[in-house]
C-alpha cells in the first residue's frame, strides 16, 4: 500500500461554522427544486388550478363590465397566490409535517442550525414556486390579453425580491407557531387562505378595503408587495395604488428584518418548549 | 369456491334488509365519525369562528370586486345572481370533496382504511356518512353567508315569495347528485396517491369556472359554453336562484328556455346518472385497489 493511499475509514472532512450553515441550506432546498423534476404533473396542475381561480375572476370582472386593467390585476394577484400558498402548507405548516413524519426529532439532533434548514426550505419553495408562478403570470397574460407597461423594472426587480423575503420570513417566523399550536395547524393554514385572499387584495385593489384595513393588512407582505408591484406594472396603478412605491419598498424592507429575527427568536422558545414538555416527538392524529 | 375479490367476505350479500341495515349502521357510524373529526380540534367558539370566516372571506372578495367596479349598486340582478351562486356553490366544495377526501383521511392520515376494510362495514355508505358532517358545516357556512347577504347588501329575500317546495327539491336533488359525485371521486382516489390533494380541487374548480356559479355562461368564450351546459351544477344553481329570486333569476338569457319542471327533470336525470357511474366507478376501482394492494398504501405525500 503506497503512503499516498487514504485508509478505508478515514474520517470524512466535517464542516463547520458557516460551512456547516450553507451545507445545510443547500441540502433542505435541493429536495424543494429536485423534488418538482420527480413529480412534473404537480407543475401543470398547480398552474391549471390556479388558471381555473384567475379564469373565474377575470370572467366576473367582464360579467360586470370592469375595465381591463383589473384582468390583469388578477392575473398578477392569482401568480402570487403560488407564493402565499407556498408559505402556508409549505413553510409554515412544515415543521409540522415534518414532526409527522419523524424528521424534526433528527433535524434537532443533527449538528445543524435550525435557521439553516428554515432558510433552505424557503429558499427551495422561493425557486420552485416562482417557476409555478411565472407560468400561471403567462398563461394567465396570454389568454386573457393583459397588457403591460413597465417603467421602472430595477424597481419592479427590487419589490418582488423584497416582497418575496419578507413573506417568506413570516413563513419562517410562522412554522415555529404552527409546530407549538400542533394538530390545529392544518385547519389554521386552511383558514389562511380566502381571509387572506380579501385582506391583501389578491384580485383588487387593496386601498378599497379602506385605509385602516389596509394599513392592518400590510403585516402580510403581499399586500404592499401585490401594491407596489401592480403599481409598477399598469398604466393606472399608481392612480389606484395604497401608498407610494418609496414608502412601501421601506415597510417591506422594515418586515423582513422583524421577521426574520421574530423567527430566530420564535424557534430557539419553540425549541425550549417542545423539549421540556416533550412534544417534539409526540403524534396527536 | 373462493367469493369474487369484489365482494366482502365479512357481509352477507344475499339478504337485501341486511345489506340495508348494514348500510345504514355505516352510515350513521361514519356520520358521528365525521362530526367528531371536523369538530373535536378546537373548542365550539373556535369552531364557529373557523366554519364562518372562510365563507365569508370568499364572498367578501366577490362583494368587494364587484362594489369598486359598480360602486355599490348592489341592486343590480346581477349582483344576487353572482352571491347566492357563490353562497350554494360552498355546498360543492363540502359534500363532493368531504365524501372524496373520506379515502385520503382514513388511508394517509390516519391509517385506519385497512382496518375499515376488514369491518362489516358497507364501505360506499360510509364514505357518505363522512361526507354528512361537511354538509352540516357547510349548511351553517350557507345560512351564514345568506345571512350577511340579505341583511347588509341587499340581497332581494322575501320568505313569502320563495318557491320553498321548489328550493326544497332542488336542493336536496342537488346534494344527493354532489353526494354521489363525491363517490365517484372517492373510488378514483383509492387508485392514486400522488394527485389526491388535486382530483377534488381540480373538479371543483372546473365546476366553478364552467357551471356558471359566479357569472351567467353567456360571459365564457363560446368554445367552453357547451361543458357548462352538460354540467349537472349548471342547472342546480339555476334552479336554487329561481326557486329563492323568481323573476329576478329567470330574467338572465342562459336557462331561460327552461321551465323549472325540465330543469328538475335533467337535475334528477343527471343525478341517476351520476349514482350508475358511482357503483360502476366503485365496483371497479375497488377490485383494482385489492388486487393491487392499494388499500394500506401509505405515501406520506
């Protein structure tokens, strides 16, 4: 055996420190991409559902003789519903699943940071619903003719990037609440659809809703983000437009630090809670 | 000889009164059993607030859409046509994907199919046990819709000018028929795994796109027109609105060649239908699910 050849048990070289960190953002969202390329038909029939709510929408809207540019604002609103439904049966409700299926006990064992499986997970579903999301915006734009006129798309650009991180922050934030409220989560994600749908102005716009309840629904990130993006997208959204761009870009920017540090605060307590009471391993079908 | 791989070996098959009492044990059973696991999550108040809140979001959305465009004129027929579609569309959703989803509940969930399969049950009879207690909560989620709708956007509601025996018929030939398709999805979803979250969504967000729930079809591209009129919902929702709106309902150009007689009749027609196509679908997909192994799948998807 010549010096040079390495022996059979050789200790794999271990990571560490932010090593260990991207390692494990990378393989919790490397399941979230490769996963979709394994089950493609959940593509087309994400976005066929999608197309179906939007469709219904639309034809409302024509029912009642509405201007076009509300088509689009469908259209924009039913591509980001991919996003939000992402956040709730796929974020939030996540480490709920994986309890039940018995991954959280080892993902807490592993000498990994938790923060790192949360932001893979995110940065996964932000990769693989943005692919659903760009499909409905096309199809959807396609058939039902919507027009465009951008004017500033770095700031287009920066508001989605923007919108996305805060939203899936909340997401982060939000799993740790969901694994504590246990088997209620699935009824609280069901019940954070349509609620939601009307309080972020996903099919109109949200300044409709009345200032108040407008300013009460920019806790969720897609309501400014929807916004500001639709402002930036139509001729007449600015006209119909909550706030100005500037202010909502710096109340998007201001959510995504809350959450995300909300979110490293809410695990390490879910943690603390889950371990003395015991429910990190517990099923209650 | 041993019995056909479609038949239980637990049941006699012979005696009709048995089956008969059979049926109706499992159904009954299967009906506290629903009742117990949509409800015993959270407290009643919770509970309330839960089966109110999403109904009403839902038809906020359409009120508010249609309040920015005609800024409020919820006079307009079209506006009771668009709500109370909306508001007895809730019961598609409950009945067809409560009896369909009974499947996917009992086999990933919970894990209990395999052991439901060996009881002397009558297993189409308890799908639709299950799908009772969706209907109850979704009976609640209509009222309370109907409710909002009359008493703060003025829905036109006259008790003394509501065809009641028609209403009563119409809606209880339309729940049978959701009932029914729900079978239909049920016996579908004991041969897949991977799309189960999707077959329910998928039919009814067709049906609420083609039947015309929240918009007359005359709106659809002419191409898609002809699906809405072989859609059984079509001539349900039409029925419903006539039977509570009168004049008002049958003012719009769709169904109005009908009289609410032929309406009945293709509903009840469609609604035969419907229960051939769901012991066909179940004899069928039952021997394949045993034959395959498919009753204790569990996928964890």
């Amino acid at each position: 055996m010549s010096s040079e050849a390495r022996p059979f048990f050789a200790p794999v070289p271990k990571a560490s420190g932010w090593r260990l960190f991207l390692k494990t953002v990378v393989a919790r969202a490397y399941p979230r991409v490769v996963g979709q390329q394994r089950e493609r038909s959940w593509i087309f029939f994400d976005v066929f559902l999608s197309i179906l709510a939007v469709s219904a929408y639309v034809f409302v809207y024509r029912a009642i003789g509405a201007p076009e540019e509300y088509v689009g604002f469908v259209v924009v609103g039913g591509a980001m519903t991919a996003f939000w439904l992402n956040v709730l049966w796929s974020m939030s409700s996540q480490l709920y699943w994986e309890k039940e299926s018995g991954n959280l006990a080892l993902y807490i064992m592993a000498p990994n940071s938790m923060m790192a499986i949360l932001l893979g997970m995110a940065l996964g579903g932000i990769i693989a619903t943005a692919l659903r999301a760009g499909a409905i915006l096309l199809v959807g734009s396609l058939i039902f003719h919507v027009q465009y006129a951008v004017g500033n798309l770095p700031a287009l650009v920066a508001v989605f990037i923007l919108t996305l991180a805060a939203l899936y922050g909340l997401g982060m934030m939000s799993a740790s609440l969901f694994l504590l409220w246990g088997r209620e989560a699935w009824h609280l994600a069901n019940l954070a659809q349509e609620p939601i749908y009307l309080l972020s102005g996903f099919y109109f716009p949200v300044k409709n809703l009345g200032f108040w309840v407008a300013v009460g629904a920019s806790i969720i990130p897609l309501t400014l983000g929807l916004d500001a993006m639709r402002q930036l997208l139509f001729p007449s959204g600015a006209m119909l437009g909550f706030l100005p761009v500037p202010v909502e870009v710096v109340v998007l920017a201001v959510l995504c630090i809350l959450f995300l540090i909300a979110a490293r605060w809410l695990l390490g307590y879910m943690e603390r809670i889950a371990v003395r009471e015991g429910r990190l391993l517990e099923s209650r079908r | 000889m041993r019995p056909p791989i479609h038949q239980s070996t637990t049941l006699p098959t012979t005696n009709l009164p048995t089956r008969w009492a059979a049926a109706w044990r499992s159904f009954r059973i299967a009906t506290w059993l629903g009742w117990q696991i949509e409800s015993n999550w959270t407290d009643p108040f919770l509970f309330a607030i839960y089966s109110m809140l999403k109904p009403l979001a839902s038809a906020a959305i359409l009120v508010v859409m249609y309040g920015v465009i005609t800024n409020g004129q919820f006079q307009n027929p079209i506006f009771p046509y668009i709500y109370l579609g909306n508001a007895f569309y809730i019961y598609v959703g409950a009945v067809m994907t409560g009896v369909s989803w009974a499947v996917i509940d009992d086999r990933e969930h919970y894990r209990t199919l395999k052991y439901i399969y060996v009881a002397p049950i009558r297993i189409p009879a308890y799908w639709l046990g299950r799908g009772v207690a969706r209907f109850l909560t979704g009976s609640f989620a209509v009222l309370i819709t109907l409710a909002a709708g009359v008493l703060f956007l003025h829905v036109p509601f006259q008790p003394a000018r509501v065809d009641w025996l028609l209403f009563l018929v119409s809606l209880t030939l339309g729940v049978v028929m959701l009932a029914l398709m729900g079978l239909v999805l049920a016996s579908i979803s004991l041969m897949i795994a991977h799309h189960f979250f999707l077959i329910g969504e998928a039919v009814a967000g067709a049906l609420y796109l083609l039947s015309g729930a929240i918009f007359p079809l005359e709106v659809l591209p002419p191409w898609l027109r002809p699906l809405g009129f072989a859609m059984p919902i079509t001539y349900w929702l039409e029925l419903i609105r006539r039977s509570l709106l009168g004049d008002i309902a049958s003012g719009f150009p769709t169904l109005s060649g009908f009289t609410n007689g032929q309406l009945l009749g293709i509903l009840a027609g469609l609604s035969v239908l419907f229960g051939l196509m769901a012991a066909v679908t179940f004899r069928f997909c039952d021997r394949r699910a045993r034959e395959k192994g498919l009753i204790d799948r569990t996928t964890n998807y």
